[in-house]
C-alpha cells in the first residue's frame, strides 16, 4: 500500500460522490468518468495493464461518452432548479450499506484476495490472457459475443423500425 | 472506379505545388513594398487639379464652374467661386476656386468629374499610399494638396496627356483666331480696345 | 561512429542521468524523456504550422508566410505571441470550469499517446507490453474533452460541432483498432517494439515492411482514411466545417485556450502518424538495407513529416463530406473492408511462403474494393455525367 | 429563468414563430439557428433563420437588406450618367455587364445608336466578365464545400489576368465605370487587344485544369448530386433566370432569345441540366466558360475599326423625352435589367433594377426543405448571389 494507492483511492471515491451530489446531470456524468479513470490507475497500480487500459478505453472512451450523449439526448443537461435527492434516501442508503456489506464479506474472506505474506506480482501478460480467453474461457467468450451480437442486431432493428414509422 | 477523381484532382494539385516551384508565372504574387508592379497608365484613383507652370495658383485650370461639384454622384466635391478673376490659358479672365475640397474617404473613384470637366482641369491620380491616422483630416484634400502640375500629368498619363494638349492647343488656336479677328475687328474700329497678349498660361 | 550517432539521445540520457545518485537515476530518465517529448512535439508542431501553411500557398500558387524571420520560419513565434497576449472570452452562460478544463484535459491526454512509440532504436518512454492498446485507451479518452468543450460553451455551434465530432471519432475508431488488428495477427504481439522489430529485416536489400504486403497496403490505407478522420483532418473535418459550424466545438475558445486545441489537434496527427509509421511503414527501420547507417530517429521522423504532408496534400485538395456520408462511408465501406482485410490478414498467416498468396490476397481485396465502391456509387446515386446542349 | 436562456428567449429571431413549411418527422425539440449575417458560408451579410429538426431544414427565412444602399432613389435624384458608377457596386464581381444593362435602358430610352466597336468591345468585356464570375463562383462553391481554398485560388488567379486587362482598358479593376450611353469611353489600343487574346488564349488551359481537379471528384459528387432540386415550372414561376435556370433543363438564355446587342452574329451553344440539382449549377457554370471563350474569340478576331463613341452622343445633361425604357441583358447572374421613366426631365422619373440574384434568391426555402443544414449552405452558394445586388 503506497502513497500512489491512497492518492488514487481518494481521487476515485471523490469522483464517485461527486457524481451522486452534483447537481447539474452532465457535471455527475463527468464526475463518473473521473471513478472510472480513477479504477483503471488502480488496476494500473495493480501491474495489470491490459484490465487497466480496456478500463480506459471502455469505461472512458465508450461509456462516459454514451451516459453522456444518453443526457444530452433526454435533455436532462439543464440543471434543475430544486433539490435533486429523492425522498427515499434513507431506503436507497440502506440498500447501499447492504450491498456494500455484501461485497465486503466476499472480499474479506475470498482466498485469492488478500496477499499472504510478500506480494508476489503475478505478471500476467497480454499474451497469457489471450491464450486463456482462446482456450480455456473460449466458451464464455463466444457466449458473450453471441449477447452483444443480439443486442447490436437489436439496436438496428429498432432504429429500422423507428425510420419507418416516421415515414 | 472509386477514388479515380480524386486521385486525379491529388495529381492535380501536387502538379501545382511543383509547379510552384518550377515555372515563375504560376506565383502571382507580388511582394508589395520592396516590389512593385509595373503601372498601368490608365489606372485611376482619385482626382487631382492640373496647373500649368509653376506657380499653382497662378497656373490653376480650375475656372470654379462648379460642374464636377454638380456631378459628383457622391458629392464628395467642394467648391467655392472666387470673387475676383484670373487670366485662364487662353487670356481669358475666370474666376478660380477659393476654395476646392474634396473628400478622399467619400470620394469613389469613378472619374465622372474628369469626363464632365470641359477646361481639363481635374485629373485622376494614381497615388494611391494614402494612409493616414488622422481619419477626418487627414482625408480632406484642399487646394494645394490637390493642385499637381502638367508634368506629373504627362509622367502619369502620357498617352491622354498628349491628347489633352491637342485639345487645348486647338482650343487656343480657335481662340486666337477669335481674338486675332476680334482685334483686327477693334482695330478697324479704330483700335480703342487694345487685344490681350494671349498665351500667358502655359 | 553511426552506433554512436543513433543511439546518441539514449547516451546523452545516459550521460546527464549519470551525475545524479544512483537511486534517483530512473526516475531521472524518465523525467527527462518527458521533458525532451513536451518540448520537441510542440516545437515540430510550430514547424508544421509554418509547413502546412506554405504548403498549402504552393498548392494554390501562393507563397505563403515570408515576413517574420528568414523564409517566415519565425511566423508561429509570432503566432504564440499574438494568442498569448489576446483577450481569453468566456462566454457569459458558459460552464466556466468545464470551459476551462477541456483544452488541458485535451492536450494532456495527447502528449500520453507519445509515452509509447519507438522513435528510434531504444528509443521509447515506456515500453508497455500492451502499448497499442495504451495508445488507443488515450486517443479515446480524447472525445470526451471534446464533449467538454462542446457542452460547457452554451453554443449551438458549438454543440452541433462537438455531437458530430464525438460520433465521428467513435465511429471511425472502430476501424481504425480493426486495421491495426490486422498487424497484431502477423506480429503476434500488441508491444510496438516488437512490432517495429518484426519488420525491420531484409530480403534482397528490401525491407519487410507490412505496407508491401497487399493485406497491409489495405489496412493501411484504411488506417490513413480513420486516422485523418479521427483528427478531424480535410475532408473529414465536418467538426470544424467552418463553412457550416463556424469553428465548431471550439467556437467560443479564444487566446492561449485556442491554440491549445489547436495544439492538440496537431499533436493527436503527430501521433497517430507516429504509429501508422510503427505499424505499416517499419517504424525507425530504413527503408533499404544500404541505408541502415542513417540514424534510426531519422528515418522515424521524415516517415513522420512524410505523413503530414499527405494531410497537408489532401486538405489542399479535397472538399469535405457531409455527416450521413462520412457515416455511411465509415460503417458501410471501411468497416466492412477492414474486417475483410482481418480475414485476409488470416489467410495470408496460413497460405504459406508461396506466390499464391499474393495473388489470392491481393485479388480477394481488389475485388471487394471495386466491387463496393461501384455499389457506394449506386446507392449514393453519384457518378459522372454527360450534358446536352441546345443550339 | 437563467440568464442564458433569458438572452436565448431575447434573440427570438424575428418572424421565428412563422408556420412551419414542412412537417417535423418526430416530437423532438425545434432548433432555431440563425445563419448569418456575419457566419463565414453567407457571402457577406446574408441571414438565414432556419429551424432545424436534427439536421434536417424544415423552415428557412432568408433575411437580407443588411446592405441597403437605397440605390434606386438615390438614382431618381441624380443625373442619368451619375447612375452609372452606382450600377458597379451593385453586383461588383461583374461591374462591366452592370454598366452595359444600365447604357442600354438609356440608350432605348433616348434612341442613341452605339458604333460597331463599341458593340464588340462590349461583348468582349461582357464575356471577360462572365468568365471571372462563373470561375470565382464555383470557386466559392468548393470553397464552402471546405476545399481550403485551392479551387478558388485558382479561380481568382485566372480572374487576376483578366482584372488586369480591365484596369489596362478602363482604370479600374472591379468598379469600372466604362460603358456610356452610346458606346464605350475609351477606346481599346491594339496592345490591349493583343494582350486580351493572350489571356483568352490561356483560359481553356484554366478551364482543363479545373475541371481536371473537380468534376470527376467523388467527394464533390456526392455532396452536390440530389441536392437543392429545383425543378424547372418552380423555377419557370419564381421568375429565375440564368445558369440556375438552364441548370433545371429551361433553355432560355437572352443572348439568344433578345440578341442584343450583337449577339446573334455569334454561334454558340446554351447547356442544359438534366437533373436539376446543385451539381448541375456548378457543371452548366463550366460549360458556359467554354462557350464564352468561343465567343471571346470570334470577337477578337472580327473586332472592327472605328469610334467607340458617336461624336454627337452627349453623356451628361441630356433630357430624353418623356416614356419608358427596359434595357436587360444575360448578366452573369441572370437577367439584369434597368427600368427607367423619363419625364423629360435630366433625371430619371423612376428607376427600377431587377436584380437577377434577389429574384434568384427567393426559391431558396424551396431548395432547401428537406435537406441537411450542411446542404443549404451549397445550394445557397449554387445560386450565387452578390449581396450588393440583393439588397441594392
């Protein structure tokens, strides 16, 4: 645990507070995209570049842009006038100290996760990921691609068919 | 086949960029204050007053009649009649401009008071490093900035000066005639009229 | 002597780095290759100005800058001037702090896209085992600073111009990942080093630059169309259409902020030229074995000027496409063809060291290329015409 | 309400609530952007509030009158002759044919025969112009097409020779002031005809490299072609003239129809557009070039002998007697004409200019709904207006 991890742990968390308070949607949006830089420093920190830079270019060039573009679409860039918490808010914190807890007890007692003893990096290279995602994950993989080939074979249709409703 | 125009136009254009280079007459460009064009003799900018001689007052062509004042699409001209009169080229008495303004900043170039000048008094320059800071001023040319004498006309324009002085030489010798007749005329009154010397305008 | 003078920026590194204790020797080097990248790109950035100026003037058959300094090599210290001393304008209802932070946000993002290209033989920052995907996490974060800009100046311009130049960007992103996804197929590897490595051996005193195989002629070319669109380069440069858009998302930036969108837009060509270099035209490797003396920066860097020349060229001539069209062409015509050239790229892998493949791969390419450009033409309903006259 | 969208509710363009001229196709929020007057595709201080749905046009206002000059009342108060510098700043890329309609409507009104010189001085000075006009409007076409400028720069470096001839011959560059009613005012020396044939000898040169660097380009066929449709009774109605009207397939073109002038002694052809659309402007802008280099050289090789001006025609302080004239010509633009009514006076009664880029201008919504914002600035461009003439 060095100063970089403290740094880039604060650096997350305040970007991920940032974008429940702010008020103004594009702000939280940016806000967001500060955690997600944040998370991908830490996998950096970690020595695990590939996770750390598909982060960036997921999270960062992908994501945040379509939240973003998700906003500007549903004009929700103007800032509202009155207050934006919800009057549930108790329920919501409640909901996040459980999940949060729940996360927290997989963490703690996870074998893997706690280094015993001198941190051994695993030096995992691209290589090795591409060698396990080709063989031994191969069929997750496929499975996934198949989902995002549904999905994006979605997404056309209904743009299809929002074209020619509007002719 | 895709992308055959444009190569065609890349072609193009990198045949201009060397070309640059190569051959002299495909950069027209002329760098302005170390160089200069030729002048064109018959560019025209703004009007200047014609005197002969060389005392611009005395050799003023100007009779102040006003006519260019009268023209002047933008009525940039200003003129005043003088009260006394001059001997003009020919001996004949005229007034002259007391006062003879004209407005470079409104002025627009177009010449129409050298067309309508019947004493070939007013010119079109071709001085055109005009540029001043005092932007009222500095624009409103009076009499004596105006006043230019015959030989930068003839330095400007050779080809209509030379025209311009067959004019007038015509003129005078008309008018000579008429003063010679009209003095043989007086004379044969019985010579109460004396004739003036004439030509003392040139 | 030749040893000495290509390697003579990692000595001098060396050398300077040496007088430090031990300790603080690597970070040293580190700093300092920062430091002599922030310089040397903004300085090559001035260069290109003043180049692509006078380019451009030649084009047309002008002469271009010539009045500060010798031959107007001094214009852009006059430009740098001129944009430091202007009044910086924040418009009244713009998001000041948002405003403010793009252009950085923008340039800094950039100047990481360095951090990973070889410019020379051991010459890179970080040799990051994954570092064609560094540069490409970068250059995506990129748009959001585009965003930034576009959203917080409260200009209808400028938002249109940021929409088009964030969906632009993404959409020819794809592309340009799927033909360097060619290169990493043949190389096997994503680190750039390697990839410079793999190429830079010769047969015959030719080398094996990826760029004279016909599945890397294709990406190539595929990777030039996404790179001039992915830095909003003519004719793509629809973002800044000034002709539509004013200046598009930077409409209502002014003085120093200007010129650090300006700078990024330059130094974003820098580096993606920097790595259509790497990936397609041997990186630093000379392009004929007799010429191996020269140094290896040498060869990075006029492979590099090369390139911009051809953005400079293309500007110079080509007008620009409209948004539908730069979609189409993108996801209809590119797209389609990089993933082809993926599948040739295979095949090329797998058919041996035999002439055959040349002519499969180059065929199978050629023939998807005319054959979709014909049917481009047809549904575009575009082609030459002939016209009548009457007497 | 914030203070940017109080400022947004205060610069409602004027008018901005007009009915829409086309349905919108979704439920999605209007965009109201006014283009101009100081956006850099509207040639000088033109407006257009066009409402925006995405980006297609469903709504276009053109505003003008940014450059009024009060032109034609201040011509009822002048002299006829000191009309005559005012007809150059009205479309002032083409001064010269602006001077010719206007000495024309005088020389009807007043019956005032033009010697043959003169006829064919005017004929070759009409054409220069048409030339330098077409060339440096496609120029600007490309140019808002996002060329960098390279299109236009070599249009204005063949304009470039042919000011030169103009200042040679007339003073001037670009405001003129060269045709009088009866002729022309100086007299061409044999020097300036040789060298007007060298430049007209290097035109068709031009013209290839031009079309060598546009015609075929896909990028510009592909953003011109479908574009702007104006078809030809639309066209025929609204009363548009010139290229856009041969451009939608419509062969009238008064060099032909009118022959004044001395047109009918030369034979050339008038192109036509088949598909009505901004492509087709462009394609019949080059075509008429060639034409009109035909024309430039039958002309300097039959260019007569003699005065350009009868001796007896008086340029200033003449009073035509009562009636009324319309003098027109196929300016570059389109048909320029000058309506004049004398009362006897030394001025004219009234005085009325029927500018061809106004009325050209006025079929612009009809172009443009439908199409993408990014078109409307080509078909505006295609119609090639000078502001000068619009708003007079």
């Amino acid at each position: 645990m060095s100063i970089a991890f403290y740094l880039i742990a604060a650096l997350t968390l305040a970007g991920g507070l940032a974008a429940v308070l702010l008020k103004n949607t594009v702000h939280c949006a940016l806000a967001l995209t500060v955690a997600f830089a944040g998370q991908a420093l830490l996998f950096l920190d970690l020595d695990a570049q590939f996770a750390g830079f598909a982060q960036i270019l997921v999270y960062i060039g992908a994501v945040a842009i379509l939240v973003v573009f998700a906003i500007l679409l549903t004009k929700g860039s103007e800032t509202p006038k009155g207050s934006v918490y919800s009057r549930h808010s108790f329920a919501g914190l409640v909901i996040a100290a459980a999940v949060f807890a729940m996360l927290g007890w997989a963490v703690i007692h996870s074998v893997a996760a706690v280094p015993r003893g001198p941190a051994a990096t695993p030096s995992v290279t691209v290589l090795d990921i591409g060698n396990a995602l080709m063989s031994r994950y191969v069929l997750p993989l496929e499975i996934v691609a198949l989902l995002l080939t549904a999905a994006l074979i979605g997404a056309v249709i209904i743009a299809m068919h929002e074209k020619e409703r509007a002719k | 086949m895709l992308g055959e125009g444009l190569l065609k136009g890349l072609a193009e254009t990198a045949r201009n960029f060397v070309g640059s280079f190569v051959s002299k007459e495909r950069l027209t460009t002329v760098q302005y204050p170390e160089q200069r064009i030729a002048p064109i003799e018959a560019t025209r900018d703004f009007p200047f007053l014609v005197y002969d001689g060389g005392d611009w007052q005395a050799g003023m062509r100007c009779v102040a009649c006003q006519i260019c004042e009268k023209e002047c699409p933008p009525k940039c001209i200003y003129i005043v009649k003088s009260t006394d009169k001059k001997p003009d080229y020919v001996g004949k008495p005229q007034f002259y401009p007391a006062r003879f303004d004209i407005d470079i900043s409104v002025c627009m170039s177009c010449q129409i008071c050298v067309e309508v000048c019947p004493f070939e008094a007013i010119k079109m320059d071709t001085e055109f490093e005009l540029s001043t800071t005092d932007r009222f001023g500095g624009l409103l040319f009076d009499r004596e900035r105006l006043a230019k004498s015959d030989e930068y006309y003839h330095r400007i324009h050779p080809t209509e000066a030379t025209a311009v002085d067959a004019r007038l030489a015509e003129g005078k010798a008309k008018a000579e005639i008429k003063t010679t007749t009209a003095a043989i005329a007086s004379a044969v009154k019985g010579a109460e009229i004396p004739a003036r010397p004439a030509g003392d305008g040139d | 002597m030749t040893e000495r003078l290509d390697q003579i920026f990692v000595l001098l590194e060396q050398w300077l780095v040496g007088f430090l204790p031990g300790a603080w020797r690597p970070a040293a080097g580190v700093v300092l290759s920062v430091v002599t990248i922030i310089c040397l790109f903004p300085a090559l950035f001035a260069l290109t100005t003043v180049f692509e100026r006078k380019g451009l003037a030649r084009i047309q058959n002008r002469i271009g800058p010539n009045r500060v300094g010798w031959l107007g090599i001094l214009q852009p210290v006059a430009d740098g001037i001129k944009s430091l001393t202007k009044e910086d304008i924040v418009p009244l209802s713009a998001d000041a702090a948002v405003h403010f932070l793009a252009p950085l946000l923008l340039v800094v993002a950039v100047f990481m896209g360095f951090a990973v290209l070889p410019m020379g033989r051991n010459m890179v920052l970080v040799d990051v085992d994954a570092g064609l995907l560094f540069f490409f996490a970068i250059g995506a974060s990129t748009e959001l600073s585009v965003f930034m800009a576009g959203w917080s100046s409260r200009n209808k311009y400028s938002l249109l111009g940021a929409m088009r130049a964030v969906a632009q960007m993404i959409s020819y992103e794809v592309p340009l990942l799927m033909s360097s996804v060619a290169v990493v197929m043949i190389t096997g590897s994503l680190s750039l080093t390697k990839i410079v490595a793999a190429q830079n051996h010769y047969t015959w005193g030719l080398p094996h630059w990826y760029i004279f195989t016909p599945w890397g002629l294709a990406g190539f070319l595929m990777y030039a169309i996404a790179a001039t669109a992915e830095t909003n380069r003519s004719p793509f440069d629809l973002p800044e259409g000034e002709s539509e858009l004013v200046a598009g998302y930077h409409t209502e930036y002014s003085g120093f902020k200007f010129a650090l969108f300006f700078l990024g837009e330059y130094l974003a060509m820098f580096s993606i030229s920097g790595l259509g270099t790497t990936l397609f035209l041997g990186g630093w490797s000379a392009p004929l074995q007799v010429l191996g003396w020269v140094p290896s920066w040498i060869w990075f860097f006029s492979k590099l000027m090369l390139s911009i020349f051809v953005f400079i060229w293309l500007r110079g001539t080509l007008p620009r496409l409209r948004q539908d069209q730069l979609m189409n062409f993108a996801w209809k015509f590119v797209l389609p063809l990089t993933l082809l050239n993926l599948l040739v790229a295979a095949a090329w892998r797998f058919l041996g060291d035999g002439w055959e493949r040349w002519v499969v791969c180059s065929a199978v390419l050629l023939m998807a290329y005319v054959g979709m450009g014909w049917s481009g033409m047809r549904r575009g309903h575009f082609g030459p015409r002939r016209y009548r006259y009457a007497e | 309400m914030t203070l940017g969208a109080f400022i947004q509710e205060k610069n409602k363009p004027e008018g901005w609530n007009r009915p829409l001229a086309m349905k919108p196709d979704g439920d999605g929020e209007l965009l109201e952007v006014a283009m101009g007057p100081h956006h850099p595709s509207t040639h000088g201080v033109f407006r257009m509030d066009v409402s925006l749905d995405g980006e297609r046009v469903i709504r276009l206002k053109p505003v003008f009158g940014y450059l009024h000059r009060n032109h034609e009342k201040l011509a009822e108060g002048m002299s006829y002759l000191g009309s005559m510098p005012f007809t150059d700043r009205l479309d002032y890329i083409c001064s010269l044919t602006n001077n010719w309609a206007y000495a024309l409507a005088v020389e009807e009104l007043t019956g005032q025969a033009v010697p043959e010189r003169a006829e064919y001085l005017r004929v070759i000075l009409g054409e220069l112009t048409r030339i330098v006009n077409h060339a440096s409007s496609i120029g600007f076409l490309i140019q808002e097409m996002g060329a960098s400028g390279t299109p236009l720069m070599y249009a204005f470096k063949a304009r470039e020779n042919v000011l030169d001839l103009f200042e040679a011959l007339t003073g001037a560059r670009m405001m003129c002031n060269y045709m009088r009613f009866g002729g022309c005012r100086v007299d061409a020396s044999p020097a300036w005809l040789e060298d007007t044939r060298k430049v007209v000898a290097g035109l068709p040169q031009f013209v290839d490299e031009f079309e060598r660097l546009l015609t075929g380009n896909e990028i510009l066929m592909a953003r011109c072609q479908g574009i702007g449709i104006l078809k030809p009774e639309l066209a025929v109605n609204a009363g548009v003239t010139g290229p856009m009207l041969r451009a939608s397939g419509v062969n009238y073109d008064i060099r032909k129809v009118d022959g004044y002038g001395i047109y009918n002694r030369f034979p050339f052809r008038v192109p036509l557009g088949e598909h009505w659309d901004v492509y087709d402007r462009f394609m019949i802008r080059l075509l008429e070039i060639r034409e009109s280099i035909k024309i430039l050289e039958q002309a300097l090789k039959e260019i007569p002998t003699g005065t350009v001006m009868d001796s007896k025609a008086k340029i200033r302080g003449f009073r035509p007697k009562p009636g009324e004239a319309y003098g027109r010509i196929e300016a570059p633009k389109g048909e320029l004409g000058f309506y004049l009514i004398s009362d006897g006076g030394p001025n004219p009664y009234r005085y009325r200019v029927r500018p061809p880029s106004l009325i050209n201008l006025t079929i612009l919504e009809d172009m443009s709904l439908g199409q993408n914002v990014a078109d409307v600035v080509l078909i505006f461009g295609s119609v090639d207006i000078v502001l000068g003439e619009v708003d007079r």
